[in-house]
C-alpha cells in the first residue's frame, strides 16, 4: 500500500489526496443505510480530468479498485466503499463549462448539483428535465452514473434521455469522448448510453453534455384524496389508459406528509391516507382539458376528494413535500428504500401486494411513487436496532421485489442497482444476459478496477 | 462449404434455405450503389427465431459470417453480402405481435414495415413516430439496426428513443431478452440501446417492443422559398434560435423536386431554387403563434416567399415528395448518398460548403435534408459508366465529410456506417474510441461471425 500511495502521489497532487481515517469515513457509503461498506485506502479529490487520469493509471498499475463518488445521494450503495479502495471523489469538479441557448445544450463537469444546472439554464430561458427528488444535492454526474430519473420523468423521461456527450477515462488512463454534440448521429455503438447507469463500473465520466429544453411551460396542479393505496393505483392506471401524459403524478402517503410535517412544520394538512398529485402543461384549453380529465378520473376511481389546485403554494408545499420524504423518513430510523417500477397498468396490484406484504410481515412500509411511471419506492422503516425488525424488513423487501418481477416489472426503476439490490437483478436477469454484463465489463475494464462487485457481482 | 450447408440443413427447415446463385444475387447489397458486396454462400429466410438461432450456431461452428438484413433499403452498405456469408433475411419474421393501447406498447418481428406498424398503431389511436423516407418499405428491423431517424424526429426523436426492449440470438445461439416492458429500469447496462444502431455486428434482433404514443396531433405546414442553400439554411438557425421546435423542417432543392415530378408527374412547381417545409403540431393558438412566427423567420433569412399552406393536398404533395426524392434521383443515375448531421447554427455554413464542393469538384449534388436536425442529405449524382465523374463524386463526398467533421459534425446521423462510411468513422472518431468498439464486439461476439467488418472495420 505504501508504494501505492507514494506512486498516487507522483500523478496527483498532494493536497487532492486524503489518507486520515476520520475524514474518509463520512465519504465511504451514499444513503443506502441497509449496504455494507468496505475501508478505503485513501480518498482522492479530483481537480481536473488530469488528477482522475492520474489516479486510474496508477490503480489499473497497482490492481487498486476505484469507487467513484460524487455527493453520495445515491440510495442502493453504488457508491459505497471497497476494502483497499480508492475513493474518488468528482464533488469538486463543479463548473459549468457552457451553455449554448442556439444548440440547446449544456456542457457540464460531473460535481455540478442537478439544481444549479437547472437554474443556470433557467437564465438562458432553458430547461434541463430531469429532476430526481435529490435535486437540491444530488450532481449531474451521480444522476449520469445511475441514470436518475424524477418527478417530469413521466412526460420527459430520464437522464439517459438527455446525455448527447461524456468524456470518461477508461481502461487504464485513457480520455475518450463519446457521444456527438449534434442532433442526431450514428458514427459508431452508443458507448455514451452505456456508460450512462453504468454505476462507475466502466470508467469515471469527467464531463457531460446535455441537452435542453426550452423554458418549462407553466403548469396545473390536481389532487386526489384517496382511502387507499388500490384505489389511488386504479386512479394512475386510469390516466394512462385515457391516454393523458402528465407532466408529474406523485404519490405520496399520509406516513410521508407527518413524516415531513414533523420535521419542517409546513402545515400540511393529512385528510387522507393517499394522496395523487397530478399536473398538466399542455397550454391553453388543451391544458384545462387534460386537467379536468384528471379530475374526473381521480373521482370515479374512488377518490373521496378530487380538485385541481386553486391554491399556487399549497400545491408547492405538497410537491415540495413528496421531494423532502425520504430525507424525513430516514429521521426516523434506517430506510429500506425500494424502486421497483411495474407497468402501469398493474400499478393497482402492485399497491395492493405492497399493503398485503406490510400486513403480513408485520413491518411498516411508507409509500412515494413515480406513480405515472409504475415506478414505486415503499419504503420500509426499522426502529434502530431491533434485530427482528430488521429481519422482517428483509423479508418484505424480497417479497416487494418477487412481486414486481412476477408482474412483469423491474428491480430498479432508477436509483440503480449498486448492493442492494444485486440479488433482484440476478432473480430478474437471464444468466445469459449476466454473462454479457460480465463480458462487456471485462473488455471496457480489462484491469477490473472500477467499481468491481456492483451491479452485477454476486450478491451477498 | 458442403459439410457447413449440410450442418445448416440439420438445424433449418430446407425450404428457407437458398443456394440458387439467381435468386440469392437479387439479396446481395441493400441501395447504396457505391458500396461494394461479395458472394454469399447461402440465403436463409428465417420464419421463427428458431431458424436464427439455427443459422448462429452453425455458423458459429463452423467460422461462417452471418449478414443479416430486412428490405434491403439501407443507404450505407450495411446488409451487403460478404464473401462466404450466410444473408440472413428476417423478411418473413412480419408478424405484429402486440399492441397494448393501456401501456402503449407494441411488440413486433423485426420484418415489420415501418408504415404497417403505423397504420396499426393508429386503429387504436396510438402513434409511432419514427418515420425515415423508406417507411413505405423500409421495416422496423432495419431502423432498429440503424436507429433510423425521418421527418418528424426533429420534435419526436430517434429509433432508439422508441426501442423499449429488443430479444436477439447473440453469442454462439444464445436467446436473450434485452430491456424491460416498464416505462423506466436501470437493472443492468443498457445493452438494448446499445445494439440499437450496431447494424447486425453484435447479432440479430428477432422481436422489438417499441413505446408508442398518443395518436399524431394535426398539423399546419409552413412553407417557404429560397434563391439559395445558405439563405435557406439561415431560416433553418433562426427557427432553432428562436427557441421553435417543429414538427417538421425540410428541405428540398430544386433538382429533387424536378426528378420527382418527372417520375410521378405530381404537378409539382418548382419556382425556387431551394424549398423549405416547416410543421408545428402544437394545439390551438400555440401552434399558430409558431406557425407565424416560422413565416416571418423564412423572410426575415432572405425567403423569396413564405406563408402558411392553405391546401392541404398541396402541402401533402411536398412532403410525398421530400419522400420519394432518393428513388426519384436514383432513376438518373448511381447516387452517393452523404447523410452528415452538423450543429444547427451550422447549417447556413455547411450549406455553403456543399455548394462550393460541388463547383470545385464540377460534380453534381442535389440537396434534401432533415434540416431542423442539422442533418443533410447532399445526393451526388454521376452519369452511369462516367469514370472520371466517379472520381469527381468520391473527391466531393470526401470533402463534404472533413467539413461536417470540421464543423464539430458526424459523418452519419441517421443512415448507419455500413460500408460507405467507415473511411469517414475512422476519420471522426479518436482510436482509442475505436479500440473500445473492438472490444466490446469481441466480447459480445466471440466468434466473429455478425456482420464482420462493417461499420468500424478497416476502410479500403
């Protein structure tokens, strides 16, 4: 280890480099509270695509492994460290290279937080989409890393979505860009999308670039009370068979407001146990249509409420609400955070097995949602340290994740695979199609050093 | 060869297997002329996936490459034959498996044709986009394989926006489902979007799910008149700098609107040098602020004339003829199709450039283009048999790539490298990108055997 330290410090700069333990510690997991996390060896602060460039060389060299980081808002332990590790830590490669308003894009380091990127293109009547509830934390380069998705994600779909470029440095210390800066372009396989969700597995992106949109149109809010989970699913599937594509469709249950109230004292009011928050931006009546519609489909799938949003702050304060669940929940003790995503359609039946696996686990399972996506995120509370609770908690979330699987969902809707939730990827996957996982990460990282084990790895 | 054939008729029902060198000629090249093609040893007409897999693993077996291919409407030498090779033709795999209006899917054979899914898709008023000029004949195989783009992709996106999962014999015979049927996923790498586009090198797609969307809201056509390709172009850079996202923004030159008159007699006036046909989609008073606002960019960039079409039939007739402009020019002589793909702000310049190519190079080029992408389609068009006028087209096509490129454009946005464009890949991308793509098609495809040597093998 010593001449590893001492060949690190001959690439990088010393002061990039951390080996005190007491600091490391706070950089060796991201939120997933449930996953394991190694000792590293040392932290690195990159400062430039040089320091990274550096720092893969010396690693792919010494057969170092490399977890790249960068804010640790992720919440399956894609970022969590591995014994003997290099931590590397994009956090302060935090510029924003460019915006160009003529070509719509954005050329961005990795360390830049999803919000600041989106007020800088809000300045040039620009708008970046993708809006995970970490937004306010969470960079553009974590969001690439496991391609994030959000609240818009339903009409505007995800960061993959959105990456036209990367600049990454691979194998054993190249730079290559991949992708293009123009509309369109074929020259070659979509390396870019690969690396997009790839978790750090196959190189560490140094740049990105995106592209934007014009200005977000203004938007209706629509709220629906609910007695139950089923009945605030069927109001999801309705919207979807009535063919309406919402600019958001949240779910979030009375567990999560309290959760929030409790903690930010905003006055939210609980009337019901479920609540669907729907908007519209389609303009003009074509947009008063849609938010009638919504209404009316909320109503006759059992709501006991349905109105749109008259109140501007108030549909703020909600939607402001469901970003800030997660962050609440975790005050109350460890989160075991699900992500399945399941057709639409079958998102009532989803919910249903959902309150069924709470009952007779006899856990305490929290409910947000990407409703309009199927995409669900139960959350199941523990009280810190109970031991037998942790168990029961293990055994909903397998139950959780058997069910999404059988219905022909996903483990992973968009937090990414990371530890977690590797043993539903293997339940979920092919073995034929993990062995093709296996072959492309041993082509594209021949020294296996970035991010070995995740994802696919075997599970513990 | 004999013992290969005889292992093939063991796995293959011999009434799809074709060893008469007449009818297996009429199968040796797709429509790029210029592209040359070898002698296939055999043709197969898969009808199910398990004649596929069949032809995979004897080929595999015995060290045989395999050229798949659909219609044959390829512009870049993709599904041309190599020597020895089976053409495996995925023709007959037609059927239209699924459309599901609730999730807005559809699961089809890869032998589709692009506008028979679309018409199928809108008997339950669903739409899918992706809508290259060959859609009459070109099929959902073979834009897969491309990752096709067409007319409205300057609002809707590409092919690969579209692919929701691919199932694909790879490997050595191997069946794999790639992707996942639910709006979002990220469990894994995106290994469908990336054999979306690898043009049968990685194996053959035998079935797609593809996202759908609500049926196609009407339009308003724009139209407007240009005395040149530069001022045309600087329409094409305000309407993107205005922020305007149409439907549709064609160009359409002089000399393709004569050749598809000639051919269909259309009654088609050509009283400009240079046409530009913009759509907006968007409902109400939004879609006829930005249809004026399109009028008043072309005359603001130099248009002769520009209005908004009141005749339907008229603004139909345009577009039909945007359409057939390849096989229209085709009729004069071998084309050499360009497909560059260049910033938007560029197109005025590299509009300019193809212009003084042409002089300099005393060759003649006809001119459509995807303009609001930036993606033009200079047609360099020799007289049959004219030697030295085939060399005048080579200097100009070369040209024309080092210019795109030069801009900070790509060599092909929407036909694929194929044949004809991998000088001009080697010539865009760096080799350490290279060298990642033969690592990832060695992985993936051990035995060598899928459509080798195309896109980024070595150039002539």
């Amino acid at each position: 280890m010593g001449a590893f330290l001492d060949s690190l410090r001959d690439r990088v700069p010393s002061d990039r480099i951390v080996t005190d333990p007491d600091v490391i510690a706070a950089y060796a997991h991201d939120q997933a509270q449930w996953a394991p996390h190694g000792s590293p060896a040392a932290l690195v602060r990159a400062g430039s695509v040089k320091d990274v460039q550096g720092v893969v060389a010396v690693c792919a060299e010494h057969g170092v492994p490399i977890v790249p980081r960068r804010a640790g808002t992720g919440l399956s332990g894609g970022a969590n460290a591995l014994d003997g590790c290099v931590l590397l830590s994009l956090e302060a490669m935090d510029a924003i290279v460019e915006i160009d308003p003529a070509e719509r894009l954005a050329v961005v380091q990795p360390g830049v937080v999803n919000d600041a990127l989106r007020l800088a293109c809000a300045e040039h009547g620009l708008w970046y989409p993708p809006d995970p509830a970490s937004a306010p934390w969470s960079t553009i380069g974590g969001n690439v890393a496991t391609n994030a998705g959000g609240l818009c994600c339903v009409k505007y779909g995800v960061t993959r979505d959105y990456v036209l470029a990367v600049e990454a440095v691979v194998g054993r210390g190249e730079v290559v860009r991949l992708g293009r800066r123009t509309a369109k372009g074929v020259t070659g396989y979509d390396l870019c999308g690969l690396l997009v969700g790839s978790e750090g597995t196959l190189g560490v992106i140094t740049e990105i670039t995106v592209r934007l949109r014009g200005a977000r149109p203004p938007e209706r809010t629509i709220v629906g009370y609910f007695d139950d989970l089923r009945s605030a699913g069927e109001a999801v599937a309705a919207v979807t068979a009535a063919g309406i594509v919402p600019s958001a469709l949240e779910l979030i249950d009375r567990h999560c407001l309290r959760a929030v109230d409790a903690w930010r004292n905003m006055g939210l009011s609980a009337d019901a146990d479920v609540l669907l928050l729907g908007r519209t931006d389609l303009p003009g009546e074509a947009g008063e249509a849609e938010a009638d519609a919504m209404v009316r489909l909320f109503a006759e799938s059992g709501a006991t409420w349905s109105a749109r949003s008259e109140d501007e702050a108030e549909a703020e304060a909600l939607f402001a609400a469901r970003r800030l669940a997660y962050p609440a929940l975790e005050r109350l003790g460890p989160v075991l955070t699900e992500d399945v995503c399941v057709p639409r359609g079958l998102v009532p039946e989803m919910l249903s097995r959902i309150e069924a696996t709470a009952a007779e686990c006899g856990t305490h399972i929290a409910n947000i949602a990407h409703a309009g996506d199927g995409n669900l995120h139960p959350l199941i509370i523990t009280p810190a340290g109970d031991d037998a609770a942790r168990e029961r908690a293990q055994k909903a979330f397998d139950r959780i994740v058997a069910d999404a699987i059988a219905l022909g969902g996903t483990v992973t809707g968009e937090h990414g695979v990371g530890l977690l939730k590797r043993r539903g990827l293997h339940d979920e996957l092919d073995p034929a199609v993990i062995d093709l996982h296996h072959a492309v990460k041993a082509a594209l990282d021949p020294a296996g050093i970035f991010n070995p084990g995740k994802i696919f790895g075997t599970p513990d």
